[in-house]
C-alpha cells in the first residue's frame, strides 16, 4: 500500500516538474525581444553622417536671415546651447545629454545647412531638444539655422569645449 502512495507521489511529482518547466519556457521567450526594441532608436540617433557638405543650401529653396535668426537664438536657444554657441547655457548643467556644443570640431563638419534645418524642426527624440518645427515656421527656422552655421559652424574660430 505505502508502496502505490509513494509512486503516486512521484508521478504528482514528475507532472509538476514538466508543468514548471513548459510553463516557465514561454516566460523566458516573452523577455527576450526587449533588447531588440531598443536597437532601432540608437540607429536613428547615429544615422547622420560624421562629415558633410558644408557647401550644401538650406532645403526647400530657403534662404535664412542670420540677424533675425540670431534674436531668435539670443531669446530661445541660449538658454541650452549658450551665447557662444558652445553647450554651455544656464540650463545646460541640468540637462543629460547635454546640449550640442557647436564650437567643436565634430560639430563643424557634420551640421551643414541641411542637417541644422532638420534638427531644429524636428528636435532630436529621447533629449531635451524640442521640434521647433511644431511652434516655427519654415523661413523661422531657416533664419535660425543659418545664424548657427554662420557664427559657430562655419566660423574660424572653432573651440576645444567641454563635450568630446
Ligand atoms: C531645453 C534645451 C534646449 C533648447 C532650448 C534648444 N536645444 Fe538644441 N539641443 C539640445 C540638446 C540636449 C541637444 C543634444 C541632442 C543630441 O545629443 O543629439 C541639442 C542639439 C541641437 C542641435 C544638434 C543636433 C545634432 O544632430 O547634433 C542643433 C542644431 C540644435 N540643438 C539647435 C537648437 C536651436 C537652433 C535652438 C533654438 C531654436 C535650440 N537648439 C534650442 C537642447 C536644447
């Protein structure tokens, strides 16, 4: 008699195991693609090329007015991306990623007119830089990002700011 409980048992035993075991196998699976999830993000974020053609014009047949372009920057940009242009605003210091420092060398060769206008008008997604293209019109921001590019892109100066 103790001989058929303790089979029992076991067979009870055994089942659970295998129950256990198909039931926890789908769970793993269901944790596994998170990672994949985040892959595309990082593709868009590095997507822009390291050099571009600085020779390039503003897109849609725009020609930005630097002065009124420049007020703009003075008012509303500042505050992030410094007077200088070099990452180092008021807010800066409270913003991860920071903001881009335009003095740098990295800065220089990759934001042409082109890539300027796109940045602004779409921000850039997972930081603190907005789409000014929700609140700007087109000549606004191409005003905006020819007063980048002629004060701190294309400008002799170039700086060794914080940022590498
Ligand atoms: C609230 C802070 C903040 C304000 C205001 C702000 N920016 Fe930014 N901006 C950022 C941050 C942060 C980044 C860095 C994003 C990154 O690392 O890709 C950035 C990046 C940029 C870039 C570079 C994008 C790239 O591809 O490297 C440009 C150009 C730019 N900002 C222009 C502007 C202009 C022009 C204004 C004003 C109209 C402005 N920003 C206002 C925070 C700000």
């Amino acid at each position: 008699m103790k001989k058929i409980v303790i089979a029992t048992l076991l067979t009870v035993f055994a089942a659970a195991l295998l129950l256990f075991i198909f039931v926890a196998e789908p769970a793993k699976a269901v944790v596994k693609p998170a990672p994949i999830v985040a892959e595309p993000a990082k593709a868009v974020a590095q997507s822009a090329p390291a050099v571009s053609d600085m020779s390039l014009p503003m897109p849609l047949g725009l020609k930005g007015d630097p002065a009124k372009g420049g007020v703009f920057f003075m008012t509303n940009c500042f505050t992030c991306h410094g007077v200088a242009g070099d990452g180092n605003g008021p807010r800066a210091y409270f913003i991860t990623p920071p903001p881009r420092n335009f003095l740098l060398e990295t800065s220089r060769q990759r934001l042409n007119r082109p890539v300027l206008f796109e940045a602004i008008t779409n921000g850039r997604l997972g930081t603190n830089m907005p789409a000014w293209g929700k609140v700007l019109s087109n000549q606004e921001i191409a005003d905006v990002a020819e007063f980048v590019f002629q004060n701190f892109i294309s400008a002799p100066q170039g700086n060794k700011g914080k940022q590498g």
